[in-house]
C-alpha cells in the first residue's frame, strides 16, 4: 500500500483541508480520490500527491456532474 495525499486549497471562506489516505497504485488512489472530494468538498478543486509529487488536479462542476452523474475531469501533473 502507498500513502496518497488529497489536498484542497483555502479559498478563502473555506480553509485549506489535507486528507490523507492508502491504495494500492495510481489508479485506485484516483478513483478514491475523486469519491473523497465528492463527499468532503463537492464542485471544490482538489490536487492528488504521492509524497511530494503532485500526481493531478482534480475539478468537479456541480452543474455536468448532475448531468452526468460523475465527475471525469482531472488533469495531469
């Protein structure tokens, strides 16, 4: 297991929240992270980190995840 870290952000009205957390590769800790930011932050930016390397950032827009049902866009470190 490696430890994967989910970072958001202080903007201002919402202060800066790290939520650290174990997967088994890349792959799973993106999945997590995307169901994290969901649950703790919805339609917040969200960057994923391996350590001290930025792995992606991850944005939700509350308005094409209610079209959609899920959130698909990240962007890669």
């Amino acid at each position: 297991m490696n430890i994967y870290t989910l970072k958001f952000p202080d903007e201002g009205n919402v202060g800066a929240l790290r939520f650290d957390f174990d997967a088994e590769d890349a792959a799973d800790a993106l999945v997590t992270a995307h169901r994290k930011a969901d649950e703790l932050r919805s339609g917040r930016a969200a960057e994923l980190w391996q350590g001290t390397r930025r792995l992606c950032a991850i944005r939700r827009s509350a308005a094409s995840a209610a079209e959609h049902g899920q959130s698909a866009r990240f962007q890669l470190a």
